[in-house]
C-alpha cells in the first residue's frame, strides 16, 4: 500500500482553510470570507512523520522527501545508512 501525504492549510485558530480559498504565495487570501493561510500542514499515513510549517513550498518539498524515502522501499534506506565506504 502506497503511503500518502496529504497538504492541507490551516487558519490562524487552527481551523482547516478549505481548497476552494485560494491565496497569495504569502498566504493572504484571495476568498473574502477567509482570514488567510496561517500554516500548511502534512502528516504522513506511515503514522511516524508529520510536519506544520508556515511556508506551503516547505511542506511541500519535505512531504516529496519523505514520501521519496518510502519509495525506496526500507532494505534500500537500511543499506544506505549502513553502507561503509572505508578506504
């Protein structure tokens, strides 16, 4: 089963900012009924990586990096931290 890291924005008191509320890449809104994007959020399905943040492109290229490690499969990145190039 593939892992998954959903994005999702938040408001300043914690509320989830719906998709539909579009916003600046500062996070002001765009939607007149929306307070602005105060952070972005993903937590992984894997149940061990989480990550809350106020810049979205962060999130996101952290969320990619984890998501890659998954990808890899756990005997790849057992080997490569247990791989020993000693001169």
């Amino acid at each position: 089963m593939p892992f998954h890291a959903p994005l999702t924005n938040h408001h300043a008191d914690g509320t989830l900012c719906p998709a539909d509320h579009k916003h600046t890449s500062s996070g002001k809104p765009l939607h007149a009924d929306c307070p602005g994007r105060s952070y972005t959020q993903a937590v992984c399905s894997c149940g061990s990586w989480e990550m809350k943040q106020r810049g979205k492109g962060y999130v996101n290229e952290c969320r990619k990096r984890h998501l890659a490690g998954h990808a890899q499969g756990p005997k790849v990145a057992l080997r490569d931290l247990l791989r020993l190039d000693a001169p």
